[in-house]
C-alpha cells in the first residue's frame, strides 16, 4: 500500500508493531551491508539508493511485506532458491522473517549491490525513471 509518509521514520511509525520490526530488521541489515548508502521515501516506500542507483526498498502490503529489488533481472542468480518463498519480479514477499529468509537477503542484497552496474535495466531510456533516484 503506498503509503503518504515523507520520511522512513514516518512510514515505520505508522505500521503494526510486528511489521515495523520485521521490516526494521530488514532495513538495518540493507545499512549494514552497506553503510553509505542513501535512504529516502520514493515512490511511497523507504527506498535505498546505492551509487545514485536505486538498489531496493521496502514495502508493507496488505497481506504480506516485501523487499523489492530495483535490477530485478539479477535475481536470476537466485531463481533456486527463490523457488522456495513467494516472490514476484522484482520482490521477495514475506510474512514472517526467519533466519534461513534473512541469510537469503543477506545474499541477494550483497549480490545485487556489487552487480548493480551490470543489470540490464539500469539506465536505459524508460526504466531509468525506475531505478536512478528521482
């Protein structure tokens, strides 16, 4: 649900106690794999930018949370393993975190940020509204 907050703080706050540590827990493992990197709110959700790039953002749905991962077709890399949760193109959904979801994330988000430059979705003309920070 897009959510009209315009801070991360705001967004956190206004959730259910459950999902503003899930989706915390989430938030400080993106920070600590990548210490510089940027946080704001774009397109209603706390998103992260790496290098100007957006890398991935949060989200709190109605039935689930999600990571989304802005190079999306660097997944494939994971296409086994992501074979086990429920996903979609370009996210990771979640009801619960456990550690085996974590460790996965963990993964994805290091994988994807030291690849960043080679998606092939970054920079192109109409998808750059998408994944270059606004």
């Amino acid at each position: 649900m897009k959510s009209d907050a315009t801070s991360v703080e705001t967004y956190l706050a206004q959730l259910p106690a459950d999902r503003r540590e899930a989706l915390g827990v989430v938030r400080d493992l993106v920070r600590r794999i990548w210490p510089g990197i940027e946080e704001d709110m774009s397109y209603g959700m706390p998103t992260f930018h790496l290098d100007g790039h957006a890398l991935c953002a949060l989200a709190s749905q109605k039935s689930f949370m999600a990571l989304y991962i802005m190079p999306y077709d660097l997944l494939i890399a994971f296409k086994n393993e992501l074979k086990l949760h429920d996903t979609g193109r370009s996210c990771i959904r979640f009801k619960r975190l456990s550690p085996e979801l974590l460790d996965l994330l963990d993964r994805v988000l290091k994988y994807t940020g030291t690849r960043l430059p080679e998606s092939k979705h970054l920079d192109k003309p109409g998808n750059i509204k998408s994944y270059v920070k606004p």
